[in-house]
C-alpha cells in the first residue's frame, strides 16, 4: 500500500530569519485555515514575510541562534481568528486608502472594539468609542479622496503598508503615501482657481507609522500614532491631532 502522511508536527517557524514561537505559530496558521475553510491563501504567504518585527541590534556579541521568540499572547480559536482576519483587511485596505470609487473605507473597520481610542504622537487622545474613530478616520479619507478627485493632488504610486507583528502582540503598520500637489491656476475669467493638469507639481510624501493593540478577543482596543513624516522630516508631535481636529470641528460648522 502507498504510504500516507498522518500527521505533520510543527516544531519551528522563522520567517526572514525571525523564529516565531510554535504556540503562535499554529494558532495563526490554524485561523488563516479555519477561516478560508482549506489552505491559507497568497494572503498569508504575503503576511508572513512581513509580520514579525526584527529585535533592535545589539553590540554585545550574538550567539549562534540569530533568532527570538515572539511574546505572541495565547487568543483562544475566535480571537485568533479574529487577530487573522485582523490582519487580511489591513494588509488589503491600506494600499486602496486613496481610492475615489465609492464611500470611504476605513482600515479594519470591521474588526474595532466598542471602546476603541485614538492617540495621537503625544500620546493624547483624539478620540474614543467606534462611532467617534469611524466618523473622524472617514472625514479624514473623504477629504483626501476629495482632493484626488479635484486634482489638487495626484497619486505619485501606489500606497504602500509595512505590517508587522511587535513583540508584544500588536500591530504595528507603516504606511507610504507618495503625492504629487498641484499648482493652483488663476482662472482666466476670474473665477475659482482650479488645479493643474500640466504634470507639474509638488512632491509630498507622506509616512505615518502607528500601532494598533490588540484585546483578547482579538480587536483593536487602541490606535495610537508613533511617527509622523513629510518628504523624510518628523513632523511636529501636535500636528496630526490638530489636523484631525480642524477636520471635526468643520463638519460641526
């Protein structure tokens, strides 16, 4: 008779050089299953080259084994299902954030605890609850949407996420937004100024790092920035929530 494979034991996962912990390992391989109902798709195979965060270098001497576990904490089935899904819509709603089809499409939308916060890079809150992040993260992706829409800015590429996995559990997302700002042109018969179509412009590229904690049932219970960057220069810390809430506080006027 042909021999058949019963069982296959996990005893070690490393991606890029990172061990990731069996335990987490198998529960995040098992949700990426259960919720495909069969093999992991292309999605998982895109995550696992980018899920899990390098430990900083050390100057002290490295033994033989370059590699360390993550402190994945232990979610039970529907959480890590949850962690997982988590994960897909991240990894697919960021590079689409600038899209001017249809409404706007915050990230994760879907996988946010009632309770959740957004802080700001001083660690101020800007808002809590799943009403007030999906109401103020829509203005914020409306009025980009807007300006694409109207040419005062142009899309330079394609958006670009990092998503890594922290040691701690978290998410942590790098994202890349590359534009190009119109110049305004007086209109000749002295009405509004409208953008330019001429392929001249101002580049901006703009990098937002922040970190998304998770809860035990797998949601995110906060979102905090960490770092904000205009063409490679940190931006000053109050300058995203004064953003945000300017944005607020004219849909309130």
């Amino acid at each position: 008779a042909p021999l058949k494979i019963e069982r296959v034991d996990n005893k070690k996962l490393i991606v890029s050089g990172v061990r990731a912990g069996s335990d987490w390992s198998q529960r995040f391989i098992s949700a990426a299953i259960s919720m495909s109902g069969g093999p992991p798709d292309t999605t998982l195979v895109d995550l696992l080259k980018t899920l899990t965060t390098r430990p900083k270098r050390s100057s002290r001497p490295r033994n033989s084994d370059k590699t360390f576990t993550v402190a994945m904490r232990r979610l039970n089935g529907d959480a890590a299902i949850s962690f997982y899904a988590l994960l897909r819509s991240l990894h697919a709603d960021l590079v689409t954030i600038a899209s001017t089809a249809g409404g706007p499409n915050v990230p994760a939308s879907d996988y946010l605890s009632d309770s959740v916060e957004l802080r700001g890079l001083l660690g101020e809150s800007i808002v809590q609850g799943r009403d007030g992040y999906l109401r103020l993260l829509s203005l914020a992706l409306t009025s980009l949407s807007t300006a694409i829409a109207t040419n005062i800015v142009r899309l330079a590429t394609k958006p670009k996420s990092r998503i890594e996995i922290t040691q701690e559990g978290n998410i942590r997302v790098i994202f890349i937004l590359a534009l190009w700002a119109s110049p305004q042109i007086p209109s000749l018969g002295g009405g509004e100024p409208k953008g330019g179509d001429s392929g001249f412009g101002v580049p901006l590229k703009i990098e937002i790092t922040s970190e998304y904690s998770i809860n035990d049932d797998g949601r995110v219970s906060e979102h905090k920035i960490l770092e904000s960057r205009l063409n490679g220069v940190l931006t000053p810390g109050d300058v995203f929530s004064q953003w945000i809430r300017r944005l607020s506080a004219g849909e309130k006027g």
